[in-house]
C-alpha cells in the first residue's frame, strides 16, 4: 500500500472502538503515526497496538476521559513529543443512551452531550490551535450520524448531540478555511459495528429487522466508515470543507 500519509499524526479519540480502531489501521498501513486515546487501562491496548505495527510507523496510547479539557490536551501534548505536530485528528469517542425523552435521567442527557460534542469539541480546538500557530495545514474529521438530522425517539440526546457536531463542523470549518485546515464531517446509518453494534448483539434480530428499512438492504461494516474518513482526509481532498459525507444507503431518503 502507498505511504499517502507518512510522517504525518493522526489523534483518533475512542480509539479502541470499532470505527476508531479501523481507522487506525488505516492510517497506518498509509504510513502514518498513530496516537490512540481511549478510557481502556494501557494494559488492554496493548494488544491494540500490536496489530498497528508497521515498518516506519510509531504509535501511542493514552487512557483518556474525552470530557477532561486539560486532560484531553495533555494528551496532545504527548503525542506531539513523542509522534510529531498533530496534521489530522479524528472526533471519534461516542456514547449512546437508549432511553426516550421522559425517561432519560439528568445525568445521562449531561453525558451524552459531554462525550459526544464537549469533547469533540476539546480535542478539536486543541490540535487546530496548534497548527494555526505553526502556520501548518491540517484535517479534522468529526464521526456524526445520520441520526443527527433523523428524528429518532428512542435517543433524543445522542440525536441532538451528533446535530449540535454537525453545526460545530460547519463553525469550524469556516474559522479555519484560511489556515488551510479543512474540517469535515461522515455520518454513517446502520453500522454492524461499534455503539450500533453493540445494541445489535444485546438484541437478536434486530441487525436484519435494520437491514430490511435500508434501501439498499446492505448495512455499513466499520472498514467502510474508515476508508470514507481516510478519504475526508487524502491530500487530494483540497476543496470538501464545512461537508457532510452522509453514507446511510438511503435511510435519509424515506
């Protein structure tokens, strides 16, 4: 495979994920340097990170709590000393919260919104101050959903959540289109993966119940939502800014 992104570091949050952790090998297969955070011990991603070894690419971990600001860029801090000026960072860290509108608790409406936008928001402020600094160019892919703009009942708050990372990608994409930071959302529908797939596996039945509302009849693997974030993220992509990528095989369209 060609070595597109080689010498450049990619931040990826909910690294350990499905989506996150695909991404990962990704980029390293490309030849970047990859520093994954995660709120797993070190001891669990160190199988993680055997799996992203590639001659020439160096990785990292850090246990991380997303909606720690300080924390978040001590984080960056780290990567920067030990992989290089942050170019690309990948909001990937994602709660959901099964519960509907009289249902959800104070505390868990105030948790979906901190993990799923506050720290989105921290470790992309963080990386893109520090290229605008060094004058460097840079990309940010936020992970949305296509729930963001679909009304779903049964998660209000990671619905308006994921809204609210949709409008954040479009403030920030034009605050820093002059810096030639280009900043961009994918907001994927049914993913066999990930918060989706976990819901999936609790629940029997319901993967091909999904499968059958989607037009296409096909549901997104997590390598699907890795390869259109590496795209956001190609040298080639010089013009995509404040977008949303929406691959949901046509949910939206109903």
């Amino acid at each position: 495979m060609n070595k597109t992104f080689e010498n450049q570091t990619v931040v990826i949050s909910g690294g350990l994920g499905d989506i996150g952790f695909a991404t990962a090998k990704l980029f390293a297969k490309q030849g970047a340097h990859i520093a994954l955070a995660d709120l797993y011990p070190a001891e669990y991603a160190q199988k993680f990170l055997i799996d992203l070894q590639e001659p020439g690419v160096k990785c990292m971990y850090t246990q991380l709590d997303i909606t720690d600001a300080p924390a978040v860029c001590s984080w960056i801090n780290e990567a920067e000393q030990n992989l290089g000026l942050v170019q690309i960072t990948i909001a990937n860290a994602a709660t959901v919260t099964l519960k509907r509108i009289h249902e959800i608790t104070p505390e868990q409406w105030s948790k979906e919104l901190r993990v799923n936008l506050d720290g989105a928001f921290y470790l992309s402020q963080c990386t893109t101050a520090r290229l605008v600094a060094q004058q460097m160019p840079g990309r940010v892919v936020f992970v949305g959903s296509w729930a963001g703009s679909r009304v779903h009942a049964h998660i209000p708050a990671y619905s308006v959540a994921k809204a609210g990372l949709s409008m954040l990608c479009k403030c920030m994409a034009l605050e820093l289109a002059q810096h030639n930071i280009l900043v961009n959302e994918i907001a994927p529908g049914f993913v066999s993966a990930g918060l989706t797939g976990k819901i999936w596996k609790d629940n029997p039945g319901r993967s091909e119940l999904a499968k059958e509302k989607v037009p296409i009849r096909k549901v997104i693997t997590a390598d699907e939502v890795a390869e259109q974030i590496v795209f956001l993220c190609h040298p080639s992509n010089q013009h995509m800014t404040g977008s949303t990528l929406l691959m949901d095989g046509g949910l939206s369209l109903l």
